[in-house]
C-alpha cells in the first residue's frame, strides 16, 4: 500500500521532537523507506527535519538525502560537518555520491573528500565528477561485476563474490581483457550450467550496446529504450570498461528530458520548480512574454493594413480571433508531433514526403473544419454568403500554412543543434498568429477589393 502521510503522523513527530524522544522517533522511523521519510521531512520546518535527519544512523539519511527536495537538502548539508557530509556519502553508490558533492561549495567539496574513509570510493568519486552531468559519464555508477576473458568459471565466481559484496544489484556480469577492454558479458544461466573449468572466453557472448562516456544522456536513454536494457556498460575512448548506468538513473534523465520540454512547451526558458524564488520565475517567464507581446505588436500592425475594411465590412473582423486561434492551434499540434518523432528518433522518410503528408492531413482537416464554419456563420449568425466564403477560403489556407510552419521549425531547429520543444511554445503559435491574420486579411481584399 502507498505511504500516505496524515495530520496525525506530523503531530506525533513534533510532539517527539518536543520531548527530544530520540529513541521512539527512531522506533517509529526506522522501518519506513527512505522516500516515505524524504517526504515527512519535506513537510516539517527546516529545524524539525534537521533534527530527525541527525537522529537517524547514516545508512538511512545517505538514502534521505537523494530524495530530499533540493532546499532542503542544501539546508541540511549546511548543518552538518564535512566529516559527517562524508559519513553519509560512504554509504553511497559513486554516482550519488557524486552528485550531492558537485552541489557543494569548492572548499567544501575538497574537505568532504578528504574525509572519505574508503580511498577507492573517493578516487571513483573525483573520477566521477570530471564528466559533464548530461553525459554517460555523469551518470554512471562506478560499481559493477567484471571477469577477465582469461579466466575459468571457477575463478569467476570466486571474484564475482568479492565485487558483489559492494553492490545492491547486479544486472550484468562484463567480460574484459588484461588491458580492461570490455569484450562482452557473461550470462548467469551459461555461469550456473557450465563446467568450473570451462574458460570464460568459450562462453560469454561477444554481442554487446555499450556508450561511450561523452555520449549525451538522453541518447543513452534512446538506446535502452529500443534494446529494452536494464543496465549499460560504459567505455572510454580506449574501450576500457569504466561503468554501467542502470535503469533507475535512465528514468531520472528521461523525467528530466520530458519537465524541460513541457517548460519549452508552456513557454519557460529555464529548468524552475513551483518553490523557487520569484525573481527565478520571472527570468524564466518573461523573455517568451516578452517575444509574445512584440507578436502581439506586429498582429495590431497587420490589422493595421487593414484598417480600411473596417468601415466597409465590419464582420470580418469578428471572425479574427478563430482565424488566430486555429492557425496557433494547427501548428502547435504538427509541430507537436514532430517534435515527438525528433525526440524518440522514429521520423523516416524524406523531409518533402514529410511536407506532402502534413498538407494532405492540413487540408482534409481544414475542408472538414471550413464546411462546419460556412453552415454555421450562415445559419447561426446570418454573415453575408460573401464573407462566409472568404472566412471559408481563409481558415482552409492558414491551416495548410500552419501545419508546414509547424512541421518544417522543429525541422530547422533540430538541424541547427537547437532543442525543437522550443517549437511548441509560445514562437510557433505567435508566429502563426500573425501569419494567420496576414492571409485572412489578404484573401478578402483580393476577393472585396477594399
């Protein structure tokens, strides 16, 4: 059953941290998982989390600390020593280790390593930290099961007990030379059915995905997903096996990938949580509000050109806002889906062949769309026979030009190494805004002569 946390639960700790009763708040935490704890923490005041977080012993807390909201977090590790910082990452597998040190100041940084107890921990750490936090290299842990080529299967099992000891799970067993070089892995069925002096070189497979430490994080993502993997191995520049990223660290950076794209999405230019300051809210909003109102500017422009339909035919103009909106809405959804295709790599075919479907689909739609405006402004707002025809005409052309404005940015962006979720903001859908009421406009005149 999911943890839920209740009034009376948070009365009951503070109550406890009131009476400074360490031993029954350990009793009443101690068996609850670290992400349930993570979340009571979240909800008590920064001093009343500190508190439970020092009662706690450093093999829990290491497990709080990764699921903590950052805040907080960086509160807590402000509290603490660099000693006790150190205790907690022992605990840790290398890569959230890593990640909680990159968080820190640099002097603190140096100091907390110093304290490390385990000196291979430590140097996997520093090792760690040089790779860029979206590449395989900054998530990959460090722990992991290899075998030498080299060796029998007797001999494997001997040293696969020792790696193993230091592991939480082992989702592969990795085959290498003398020189590191990953030559493939080992499969567990074939290690239990095969002689104890079989060498390993007659039995582990040589077919094997592997990245390479500078390979982006979410085409790491993209190649577990379509080999469907539960961990990776990963190489340096020499093949020398250096890691393995897990499933648990891909569904992080794929949660991360899909967060940034809807903040794109909405029209926010930096990575924001609804805790954080105001001021962090406005740089991210405010360059798209910005862009959307100089669109708004260049709309009234256009109008502009058109003043003098105003006084001949004043209907027209009631009709620009759904002229607008379906041009915006047009485009969001084409570019939507291309957008999708970019990201899950599953766009094939030639860019025309792209075109020629988009306004096949654009223009069934829009005939279906324009025969539902025409009925409807005739026989529901009595419009004139003339203007249904070129509000008729109208949305059938901003919908075809919406869809290829919205099929060929992404395009253009993603050619251009530019993130294409930029596409599904506020930029596609003010631009075809305008766009929208550029063609409306054009094709009364050309049809009224205004």
């Amino acid at each position: 059953m999911e943890f839920k946390i209740s009034k009376e639960l948070i009365q009951e700790l503070e109550q406890l941290i009131q009476s400074k009763d360490d031993q029954q708040l350990g009793v009443l935490l101690n068996d609850m998982h670290h992400a349930d704890i993570a979340e009571i923490l979240d909800e008590l005041d920064f001093n009343e989390a500190t508190y439970i977080f020092k009662v706690l012993d450093s093999e829990k807390t290491a497990e709080i600390l990764l699921e903590l909201e950052d805040d907080l977090r960086e509160n807590i590790l402000s509290r603490l020593s660099a000693k006790e910082i150190a205790e907690e990452l022992d605990e840790l597998e290398t890569n959230d280790a890593a990640d909680i040190i990159a968080e820190l100041s640099q002097d603190l940084k140096a100091e907390v390593i110093s304290e490390l107890q385990d000196v291979e921990h430590a140097k996997d750490i520093v090792d760690l930290l040089r790779y860029d936090e979206d590449t395989a290299g900054g998530i990959m842990h460090k722990e992991l099961v290899k075998v030498n080529e080299n060796w029998n299967v007797l001999t494997c099992v001997k040293e696969m007990r020792i790696q193993a000891e230091n592991i939480s799970r082992v989702h592969s067993i990795y085959v290498v030379d003398d020189e590191d070089r990953l030559k493939g892995r080992l499969s567990l069925k074939d290690l239990l059915t095969t002689s104890s002096r079989t060498p390993v070189s007659d039995v582990y497979i040589r077919k094997l995905n592997s990245v390479k430490v500078d390979t982006e994080d979410v085409e790491v993502a993209r190649i577990m997903q379509k080999y469907d993997l539960e961990a990776i191995p990963v190489v340096d520049e020499m093949g020398r096996l250096v890691g393995r990223i897990t499933i648990d660290d891909i569904v992080d950076v794929i949660k991360d990938e899909a967060d940034e794209d809807y903040q794109l999405a909405a029209g926010i230019s930096q990575d924001v949580e609804a805790d954080d300051s105001i001021f962090e809210h406005t740089k991210a909003r405010l360059p798209w509000l910005v862009l959307a109102l100089l669109g708004g500017f260049i709309s009234v422009k256009v109008l502009g050109l058109f003043e003098g339909a105003m006084l001949e035919h004043g209907n027209l103009f009631f009709f620009t806002p759904l002229i607008a909106a379906m041009a915006g809405n047009v485009g969001v959804q084409s570019s939507a889906i291309i957008v999708q295709g970019l990201a899950n790599n599953t766009l094939s075919g030639s860019l025309f062949n792209r075109l020629v479907k988009e306004v096949s689909l654009s223009l069934l739609n829009g005939v279906i769309l324009a025969t539902i405006l025409f009925l409807g402004s005739h026989f529901l707002l009595n419009v004139e026979f003339i203007i249904g025809i070129i509000v008729t005409i109208a949305l059938v052309s901003v919908i075809i030009i919406a869809s290829l404005i919205g099929t060929f940015i992404p395009l253009l962006l993603d050619k251009f190494g530019i993130d294409p979720a930029l596409a599904t903001g506020p930029f596609i859908t003010t631009s075809n805004d305008i766009c929208g009421i550029l063609i409306y406009f054009s094709i009364a005149k050309m049809i009224l002569g205004f």
